[in-house]
C-alpha cells in the first residue's frame, strides 16, 4: 500500500510542476542594434504580486547587462492598468516616456490560454515474492487494480515584445518572443524560469550580450 500511496504522490508532483517552453521568435533585421539608454519593462497582467516579481526580475537581469532599467509598476500611476485605454491616451503615453527619457520598452502579456487534458491509463501491480494468499490480500486489499484518471491543466500563451521608442513603424519593433507556460503553480518559480527563457532567447538572437 505504501508503495502505490509513494508513486501516487510522486505522479501529482510531476503532473503539477509548472513548465515553460520557448515556441518561436523573431528579430528584426532591418532595426539598428539594439542599445538602450533607458529601458522600460512591463508586465501586462492584473495579477500585481505576479507582475512586480516578473518586472523586477527581468529588471536585474538587464542591470547586470549595465542598461539602466525601471519598472512600470513604479513608473505608471496605480490607475494605470484599471481600464482600457484609447489610441490618443496610448500615444500621449509614450510621448510622455520619450519626455523622461525612454528610449525602449519590454512588454509581456498573454495572448491566450487553453483548457488541456490528458488520460493516464490505470495499472496492475504484479509482485511474485508474496506466494501466500494471506499475506497478498492483507498487502493489497481493494487497491489492487489502480484505476486511470484524467489530469486537467491550462497552458498560458504568452508574448514578449521588444519596441524601440526612437524608432517608427516597421523599424520599431525589435524582437518577438513567445512562450507557453503549462500549469503554473508557483508564481516565483514560474516566474524565474520564465525570465530565464527570455534572457536565454534574448542571447542566442544576438539581442542582448552574455553576461559570464
């Protein structure tokens, strides 16, 4: 019995680990290299506690690179977020960044999310040493046959941009990640490990130096 209650367990805990997968991105070749004086990150979710540690943590890893990073949680009013914004106020509010000297902004949201399942098929357990039927049935009892379940989880499809605030048009955008993240549970580790795929991304490109 407490072999099968040990591998239930260890199932949940493998089933329940978040995990999070690079799919693709794009850079822009025709952008000239990208060197910012003053980069913004934001974080575009109305969970706070997830967007602050995301904006942070991305924040240091721009430090280490000596780019001078803020986040826009400390940058935009508490307002900011509560509703949608029109065209004008968008462009009003990148001027306003322009004006305090942000040359870059970027920017992480999620496009999408989907509801998965998936089967795991039951199992008979087979054990030759108990020969006596005394002491398999006291051994087993009634979890000799472990039915399936199924497993349900979501898998969050999210983006992160790049956008050059001194540039126009086709010239603007940077560089384009995306990533899905499946079944987030621990908002911190999600959150590392999701940086980390960026960061890694960002240096394969060519983006970003490597920092040793």
């Amino acid at each position: 019995m407490k072999k099968i209650q040990i591998l239930s367990i260890l199932v949940f805990v493998l089933t329940g680990c978040s995990s999070v997968k690079f799919v693709d991105s794009w850079k822009n070749e025709q952008s000239p290299v990208f060197k910012p004086q003053k980069l913004l990150v934001v974080g575009v979710t109305d969970n706070l506690t997830a967007r602050k540690i995301f904006e942070s943590t991305l924040k240091s890893e721009f430090l280490m690179r000596n780019i001078e990073t803020h986040e826009s949680s400390v940058v935009f009013n508490s307002s900011f977020s509560d509703d949608n914004k029109t065209e004008k106020e968008i462009n009003d509010m990148i001027v306003g960044l322009s004006e305090k000297g942000f040359d870059a902004v970027i920017i992480s949201a999620v496009k999408g999310v989907d509801d998965r399942k998936n089967y795991t098929k039951g199992y008979y357990t087979i054990n030759t040493r108990l020969r006596r039927f005394g002491r398999y049935y006291y051994y087993y009892q009634d979890i000799y046959h472990n039915p399936g379940y199924y497993n349900e989880y979501k898998v969050y499809h999210v983006e992160t941009s790049i956008y050059n605030l001194t540039e126009e048009d086709d010239r603007s955008l940077i560089w384009v990640g995306a990533i899905d993240i499946v079944d987030p549970k621990d908002i911190s580790k999600t959150v590392n490990e999701y940086v980390n795929a960026i960061i890694t991304r960002l240096e394969k490109d060519g983006i970003i130096r490597i920092v040793n």
